[in-house]
C-alpha cells in the first residue's frame, strides 16, 4: 500500500496515497473540479486553465490536474477565488464558441454546456464576430467541427500515446489553432480513432455513424459486454426505442480501460435487425409449419424424444451464446442420451493490439464466448470463417440440437436424417427447414448472462432490448427440457442458471453474479484480489463522464 | 367553527301556484321578440375574432426555398408534456440537420405552447386556429408537409414589444 497523504479539500479530511492529484482526491468527496485536457488515460499538460483552485497558501491558484497533494494542504474548490478564475476561463472558452448546441450531437453530454451552466456566466459579453473553421472530414467514422473545439488536445494525445499511430495535431497558432489530420492522410485505416470521439470533451469530433440519429438524453444506457472479439471490452449499449444507436466503452481497467476498437463499436446492427422468429415452429407429418405456445411446443418435443431409439446427440453450439445459455445445453445432452457438441467461430488473422495499453487488443477470436464453450468441453470445427465442419452433425440419425448458429453455409437437408431435430435461433435459416421444432431465442442484447474472455474473465451484461414475441433466452428454454427429462427443477433467472453452471464446472470455481459485480472476475480467482480495480483512485466517476 | 343547519323554508306543493312565474317567463320571451339582444355568433357565416395568444393547431415556420425551418434539436419532443411530438433527426443533401420524420398528434396534444416556447430557431408554432375537424382519427396526425401547409397565422405567446413581460 503506498503512503498516504491527509489533506482538507472544502472543509473535507481526505487520505489519498501519495502522489494523487488534487482533482483526483476532490472525486472521493464526490467534487469533480471542471477539466478539458485531463483525462486519467492520457498526460495531463494542464493547457486547458479550467481545473484551477485555490490551495492556502499559495501565491496563485493552482491547475488541481498536475498539482500532487501535500500533507496537510488546505485546498478550495469552490472558493469564490476559484470560482472567479474558472468563470473567467471558462468566458474564453466562449469567446470563439459558435454555441450551435441546437444542432450539435454532443449536446447533453457536452463538458462546455454543464460546466458553463454549473460556473460560467449567465450571459455573454461578446461583441466581435467569431472566427469560422466549418466541418472537416478526418476520415473514419469522424467528423470535425472546428469552431466547436476547445483546444484541449486530448484526441492529439490520445493517437499519440495510446493508439501510437500520430495521426492528429496542432496547427497554427493563437486563436487560429486548430486540429488537423497530415494532408490527406486522415484516421481511415486506424482502429482504435472512435475513442477520440468519446473523449471529446465537446462536440468538435463526433461519430459519422450516430450523426443527427438521437438525442444524448433520450438514450438508455445498458451495461453490457462487447460481443466483437473475445476481449470481452465493457460496454454500454445505448438503446431508444428498443434500437441500439450506438456502443460506448465502459470503464473497466482490468480490461479495456476507457477504450474499445472500432470494429466492436460498429458492429451492432446485427442486434436491430428484424424478421425474427417470435414463435416456437413444429413441423407436422407432411413438412408444414405450425407456430405454437411454448408449453405444446415443448411437450411435442418431448413426445418426439421419447419415441426415439438412437437418442445419442450431436449438437451445435455458438461461441456468441452466453455461459448460461451453453451450459444448459450441456446439462440437455447429459439428459437426453450423451454426445458431443461443437461450434464455430470465425477467426481474423491477426491481434489488433492498442500499443499505450498493450493488454487490450481486438483478439483473433471475433466471437466473445470462445474461452467459455472451450471451459464447457465443446470442441472447435470448421474454418476459419466459421463454415464447414459439420459432417457429422449434418448426417447424424439421433438428436441433432442446434443453438444459435444460423448455419448460412448448410444445405437445406441439413439434419433431414435425424430422429428429433431442434433447431434454436434468432432467425429462420434455410438449414433449418428440416428442423422438428425451431425455438426462438434472444440475443445477448435482450437477456441478462455472462461471456467467458480470452483470459478467463467470466463478465455480466444486461438486456437492453426488449425480446421479440416469444422469444426466450435459451437457457430457459433448454432449462424447463432438461428439468421435464430429469424430474429435477430448472433455472428460474439466470442468476441460478450461472449459479448451476460454476458448480458444475470447476474451472469457475463456485463463481456467483454478486462476485462477478459489474466489473467480472477471472474464472478458478474466488476469494483472490485480482486486478487494479479502484487505481488510480475515482477512475469510475471519471469514466461515467467519458 | 361550530357546524348549523338551516333549514329551508320552502312553499307546501299544494298552495303553491306556477302561474305567476311561467306568465313572467312569458314575457321576458315576448320582449325579446319585439326587441331582439344579439348575442349568438352566425358562426361559420361569421368568425370569430381569435386572440393572438390563441393556442390552436401547429404551424411549421419555413426557409424561402421552402425547407422547414427545423434542425431536428429535439427540445420540443422532450419538453412536450403530452409527448405527442415525433422526431427523426437526419443529415440533409447540404449536411445540415434535418427532421426526417416531423409528426404532431394534435389529438393529443393540450395546446400548451411549450414546443413554441422552447424552439431555438422559431421552427414550430401554435396557431390561432382551431377549425380542424376530420373523418377519420389518423388524419389528425400532421406530418412535417401538413405543418408547412397550414396558412392560419401562428401564435404571438408574449407581446414582441415587451418579451419578459415586464
Ligand atoms: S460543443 Fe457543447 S456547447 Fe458547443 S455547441 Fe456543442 S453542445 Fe453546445
Ligand atoms: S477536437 Fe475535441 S478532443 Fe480534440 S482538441 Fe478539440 S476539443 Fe479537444
Ligand atoms: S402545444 Fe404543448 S402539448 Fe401540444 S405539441 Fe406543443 S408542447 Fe406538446
Ligand atoms: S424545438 Fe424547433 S428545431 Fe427543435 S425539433 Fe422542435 S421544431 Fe425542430
């Protein structure tokens, strides 16, 4: 444990270790002392002037970003010094602010409208014409309103010391200053440049993707884990009118920091896509449909099962379902006869490693679950673009169980051969023609779970979507089988589904959702300290802020 | 405070006689006839003469291309307390925000004025209208095109000469 350090900030005894900030002890009695240009991800040059506060006894204020805490220092924060000082700055930083705010995508979550409205001046004394910039393309998903920016550098410090790749800068000089990408040569072609929107702390650099789509007050916001890569970056899905409209990263530092990859960012759509299955399907005798509720649905398998005498099962799983989801399949295939299940996953062929924070990288694996369906004994086939591989399945006699792979490289008399086949998915495919019942499930983005990382983390998301029609996550659906076969009772919430799994698979080790928190735990870890979480200190509250 | 009852003195039905009050009734009628008091409006052949701080149906206020004047702020969805205001924003073919999608239900709007009150750009306004009768309950649903044709004369909410209202 370092050393700490007693201060007094605005009448409030405060212990930090040594060498924190000022602004970061002022976190821990939950005062957040107004910044631009200091982010806990990046250097602090102090340029911005907006973090000053008074310290007793010094000739000055002084920025509370770079300033360390002494014993027994004696700082104000809302001192009318410091808030004479920071009202003053903060009318420069209007000097030249278009205040378009009506048609600018960061209002509501814009730094300058809080800390205008919370310190600055009730009304401006401006009177000159403003200088004009207009938008610039930076390529990517970025666009650049250069009158909107503060000058505060963060995106310059951001390419420069997290991604590595100097891409951004500074040109001219005193209030013609004004970022600007080399030439031609803009972001296109990085992968991690959406983080230079989030940190942002204005709308000068907001996302080509979410441009003029919501509103920042109308989103709901959703703790959730990314499903692009097997990374596993915290995110929050933010979601209105049951759509997500786009992905931020959430703060997590055994993970992903404050940051996240472009490709996970934009890959969400798949999540609002329509045409779903909403209603358990059973074929009849003659290949005809019929949609049904869920209990005949489930008693016609059941009858189907019973009549069976090769009940051995091939199953096919995804490496995009959750561990709940996974390990009610498991526990199916125990019930019904024994078997072995496989899945696929597709795999690019390199890391993408974010070089200023080298432990996160977009992985080869582009499904979050692969470590969890390896832990649960599912074996890995096909190529390399998730197809092929299934031979065996495909032509199996017994059960063929299918979870939510949507088999788009089968033929249409995939599973023609088998006794009872079931086929659970998001959307009808032309392989599952065949299929004796065909369940609807929901997406990660619709049920509450957890995804296993490359590392062993076992993390929880959130539904932030509301299921459409009858669809169920599927370890309910596979749950109330398993219980119908066995006698015992299934999971109710998957609180007990996760519960049932890490019991039953040692390598979790007992892990329950309270150890899991919001932030994961590594798998085989119970009872350990493992991670940095909490360093440095208050990082959370500056996270929920981007 | 103490409670009282006071009891009414009212005529017995028996001895009570109507003739006195139907005759007076009678002549009020006849007086009338004679010597007629306009107070009814021949209303449609007449209008009425609306205030200007009559709140009726919307009014989009447009560019002299004929563009709505609307950026698509969403300050009139969130501050309508009726919630009857749809907005999709969008990027136009000039990149300037835009409403995609701009639909007031006046069924359920209350004619507050508030969306009037909150734009930045005096995009929309209530009006001084209030003739809009329909055949059918979807019709009552005006899309972006439907607010720009409206022609009545929008609403003053506070005098121009006086803004604060001091
Ligand atoms: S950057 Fe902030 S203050 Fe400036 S126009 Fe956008 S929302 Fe308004
Ligand atoms: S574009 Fe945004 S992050 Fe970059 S210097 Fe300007 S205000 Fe700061
Ligand atoms: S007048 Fe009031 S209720 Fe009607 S649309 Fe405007 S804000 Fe909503
Ligand atoms: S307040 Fe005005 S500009 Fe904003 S969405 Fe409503 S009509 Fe459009």
């Amino acid at each position: 444990m370092a050393e700490l350090v007693k201060l007094t900030i605005d009448g409030h005894e405060v212990s930090v270790p040594k060498g924190t900030t000022i602004l970061e002890a002022a976190k821990q009695i939950d005062t957040l002392v107004p910044h631009y240009c200091y982010h806990p991800g990046l250097s602090s040059p102090a340029m911005c002037r907006l973090c000053l506060v008074e310290v007793e006894g010094a000739p000055k204020p002084l920025p509370s970003c770079v300033t360390t805490v002494t014993e027994g220092q004696v700082v104000k924060t809302q001192s009318e010094e410091a808030l004479g000082h920071r009202k003053g700055v903060l009318e420069f930083y209007l000097v030249n602010h278009p205040l378009d705010c009506p048609i600018c995508d960061m209002s509501g979550e814009c730094d300058l409208q809080d800390y205008v409205h919370l310190e600055g001046r009730k009304h401006g004394r401006g009177i000159e014409p403003k200088r004009v910039f207009g938008r610039d393309d930076f390529g990517g998903d970025v666009l650049f309103y250069g009158d909107r920016c503060v000058m505060c550098t963060r995106c310059v410090r951001f390419m420069n010391e997290v991604e590595q790749d100097e891409c951004l800068t500074v040109v001219e000089r005193g209030n013609r200053s004004v970022i600007d990408t080399f030439f031609d040569e803009g972001l296109e072609g990085t992968h991690w440049h959406g983080n230079v929107v989030d940190i942002c702390p204005v709308g000068a650099l907001v996302s080509k993707d979410f441009l003029y789509k919501a509103r920042a007050w109308d989103l709901d916001h959703t703790p959730s884990v990314c499903a692009s890569c097997s990374q596993g970056c915290n995110v929050l899905l933010h979601t209105r009118d049951n759509l997500v409209h786009r992905v931020k990263p959430r703060e997590n530092l055994d993970v992903n920091a404050w940051w996240m990859c472009d490709h996970g960012r934009l890959d969400y759509e798949w999540m609002n896509v329509g045409d779903r299955l909403e209603a358990p399907l059973v074929r009849g005798n003659e290949g005809t449909r019929t949609a049904k509720s869920w209990k005949d649905a489930l008693a016609d398998l059941l009858e189907r099962a019973s009549a069976l005498d090769d009940k051995s099962v091939r199953a096919v799983a995804s490496a995009r379902a959750s561990n709940e989801d996974l390990g009610a399949l498991a526990e199916l295939v125990g019930a019904f006869g024994g078997g072995e299940t496989v899945f696929r996953s597709p795999r690019a062929e390199e890391e993408i490693v974010l070089k200023g924070f080298p432990t996160l990288a977009r992985r080869t694996d582009l499904a979050p679950n692969v470590k969890g369906a390896g832990l649960l004994g599912m074996k890995r086939v096909g190529a390399d673009d998730a197809t092929g591989g299934l031979e065996s399945v495909a032509g199996h006699s017994g059960i063929v169980v299918v979870l939510g792979d949507a088999l788009a490289d089968q033929p249409e008399d995939f599973g023609s051969k088998a006794g009872l086949y079931i086929y659970l998915g998001t959307h009808d495919s032309a392989a599952a023609q065949a299929a004796h019942v065909v369940l609807p499930i929901t997406t990660h983005a619709e049920q509450e779970g957890t995804f296993t990382n490359h590392e062993g983390r076992v993390q929880r998301f959130w539904p932030a979507l509301e299921a459409p029609g009858m669809a169920r996550p599927a370890w309910l659906i596979l749950g109330a089988l398993d219980a119908e076969l066995t006698g015992e009772a299934g999971p109710q919430t998957a609180a007990e589904a996760f519960a049932e799994l890490s019991e039953a698979i040692p390598a979790l080790g007992g892990l329950t959702y309270e150890d899991l928190g919001t932030r994961g735990a590594v798998a085989g870890t119970k009872g350990a300290v493992v991670g940095t979480q909490g360093a440095p200190a208050g990082a959370a509250a500056q996270a929920a802020r981007g | 405070m103490s409670i009282s009852v006071k009891v009414m003195q009212r005529p017995e039905p028996e001895t009570t006689s109507y003739l006195r009050a139907a005759l007076s009734g009678m002549a009020l009628t006849f007086r009338h006839m004679i010597n007629p008091v306009k107070v009814t409006q021949q209303y449609p052949e007449e209008q009425t003469q609306l205030s200007p701080r009559w709140r009726g149906t919307h009014v989009m206020e447009m560019h002299a291309d004929g563009r709505p004047k609307c950026v698509a702020c969403g300050l009139c969805p969130t501050v309508c307390p009726a919630n009857c205001i749809r907005l999709v924003g969008g990027e136009d073919d000039q990149g300037n925000r835009y409403p995609i999608v701009y639909e007031i239900d006046e069924f359920r709007c209350i004619f507050c004025g508030m969306c009037q009150e909150v734009c930045p750009v005096e995009a929309i306004h209530v009006g001084q209208h209030f003739e809009n009768a329909e055949y059918t309950r979807d019709r009552f649903v005006y899309d972006l095109d439907r607010l720009m044709e409206q022609d009545h004369p929008s609403t003053n909410l506070w005098d121009p000469s006086d803004p604060t209202g001091e």
